[in-house]
C-alpha cells in the first residue's frame, strides 16, 4: 500500500515534467506527410499533377528511394480521396514512368481497402471477390511500370506487395526479392513486405520470418533504413504470441532494438518520414522490456510523429500512441 502511496506521490510530482517535454495530444498525427512532399501532395489534392511529377522526377533520377517510396505511397493515399489529378497526368503524359508507379501505387491500395484490413476470417467473399479482381487489373499496371522505369525498385516493391495479396508460390515471391536487391540491396519498403509474406500471419513462421530478416539485414550500412526490420521482425512476433516474441530470444530483441537505435542516432537530422516509425517501433518494444527510460527519450525524439504501424495492430492508432505515451511517463516518474 505505501508502494503505491508513494509511487501516485511521484507521479504527481514528476509527471507534468515529463509531459511538458513531449508534444501536446493534439498536435499529435499519425503518418504525417514529409515536410518535402506536401506541396506535391496539396496540389495533387486539388486536381494538379505538376508538383509530384517534378517531384517524383527527381527522386527517380538522383536514387532517392527512401524518399521516393515515401512520395508514392503519400501521394498513392491521396489519390484513393482525389484521383482527378493522375487523369490530367495520364492525359498530359501517358507514358511517363513515375505516372505508372503512382498508378500502380492505387490499384494496390484500393485492392487493400476493399479487402479490408481484417484477419482473413473477419474478410467476407465479396471483399475477397473485390480484392482479387482489382489486384488482377493491378498485374497489367505493375509490369507497365517496370517497363517504363528500369532501374527503379518501386515497382518490385509493389509486385511484392501484389504477390502476398494473389498468394503467389514462395519461389515467384523470392524472384521478386531477388530482383529488387539487384537494384537496390537494401530497399526498406519492399523487403518489409516480402518480410510480411513469410511472417507466420500470412504463409509462414515465425522462424521464416527471422531467418529472412537476418538474410535482409546482413552488411547493411548503421545508417540503412533496414536496419529497422529487425524490430519490425520482433513487433510481428509480439502481435501474434506476446507471450514468447521477447523471452524466446532475448539477444535476437536485443540486437534488433540495438540496431534500431543505432539507425535512428545515424539519421539524426533526417525527415520523419524516414525515421519515425522505428523510433515508434523502439518505445512499443522498450515499453514491453520494462526500459521506460529509453522509452521516454524515444517519446522525446518523435515530437507528434504517431505511425499507423506499430499501433494500429492493437487499435486506433493514435490513440495507442497517446495511451502508451501517458504510461511511459507514469513508469518513468515512479521509477518502476
């Protein structure tokens, strides 16, 4: 009972402290936009397509390909609310290469919504139906883009994504991996998803999963945006069976959230788009390891910076955010 006593004292007492070092609840938003990217996105919303297509442009051209699966995925986003902008592009421009990998892009993420984003057996057949047929229109799009734009390893990010949707055999899945690390080793996007398609939820085990991640990450650079998937690799892990994804392994959690950290100290002054979400990622983890310290210098880090992923696998994803948030703080003023 004095434990308790004294630990609400301490709350009290430390709490607001703490708090006030963190972004307030309401500026808090959950896979915001780059700061770069929102021109592009704010004309594309408004029916414009020049902006993202300089913008896409140079993305393609100078190899920024962190940035540029940040920009097709925002702008593929966008275009599930305003598709108009990408008819005045094709009308414009029909076989430009970053049209095709945009449009791509939509077909994938309208497949995805029509399924929904439920476990398989909440997923009804006309969902299903819906989903197959807009993947089966997706095919045609995807290999359009790979022809337009060689060299670009967007489009083999999102054959990935499209073979995990079709259920393609293992092999077929492990081409597409092959062929998008011949163009970029160490692409972070595609290489989560075909990490997805062998994660136990989906076609595989948790034993896949890891061996496949070792695989990944293996001679990637500190400051390599794979050096996430370790601790992507370990939240999959938790989601499906809490009870074993930290104590099975303890140095293989301990090495994905050393590397975690590593990678978010090396991109220091980086965009948030590109490290945000590990550092999401490193409070859930940190928080379940009971290290509410470096839990909290994450919280302090990240400023208003929610991500759909982790916390939407147990919720709102904001609101998880903010929830976690408020016990990290609590946990760090008592001391527990």
């Amino acid at each position: 009972m004095f434990k308790k006593l004294n630990d609400a004292r301490k709350a009290m007492r430390d709490g607001p402290g703490l708090t006030a070092q963190l972004a307030p609840d309401d500026a808090v938003v959950v896979d915001a936009p780059a700061d770069f990217a929102l021109p592009a996105v704010e004309a594309a919303l408004h029916g414009e397509h020049a902006p993202a297509a300089e913008l896409l442009a140079w993305t393609r051209q100078n190899q920024a390909w962190g940035d540029r699966s940040h920009l097709v995925a925002t702008l593929g986003q966008a275009s599930l609310q305003a598709p108009q902008w990408l008819e005045t592009w094709r009308d414009e421009a029909p076989d430009d290469p970053d049209l095709a990998v945009v449009a791509s892009r939509l077909l994938v993420l309208q497949a995805w919504e029509q399924r929904s984003h439920a476990r398989a057996k909440d997923v009804t057949q006309e969902q299903f139906d819906a989903f197959h047929t807009t993947l089966a229109d997706a095919t045609a799009q995807i290999q359009r883009a790979v022809d337009l734009s060689p060299g670009d390893p967007e489009p083999w990010a999102l054959a990935i994504v499209h073979a995990r949707g079709l259920e393609a055999p293992a092999d077929v899945l492990r081409g597409y991996v092959e062929t998008l690390w011949e163009v970029d080793r160490y692409h972070y996007e595609g290489t989560s998803q075909a990490m997805q398609f062998l994660a136990k939820k989906w076609f595989g085990s948790h034993e896949q999963m890891y061996a496949f991640v070792h695989e990944a990450v293996d001679g990637a650079p500190a400051d390599a945006r794979i050096q996430e998937l370790p601790l992507d690799a370990v939240l999959e892990h938790l989601a499906e069976d809490p009870s074993t994804a930290l104590t099975q392994d303890p140095a293989r959690v301990e090495d994905a959230v050393r590397r975690g950290q590593a990678y978010v100290e090396a991109n220091a002054g980086a965009g948030h788009h590109l490290t945000a979400q590990t550092r999401n990622l490193l409070v859930r983890v940190l928080f379940h390891l009971h290290r509410f310290d470096e839990a909290y210098e994450q919280l302090v880090a990240v400023g208003p910076h929610a991500t759909e992923f982790p916390w939407g696998y147990w919720g709102d994803a904001r609101e998880e955010f903010l929830t976690y948030r408020r016990h990290v703080v609590t946990k760090k003023a008592t001391g527990s």
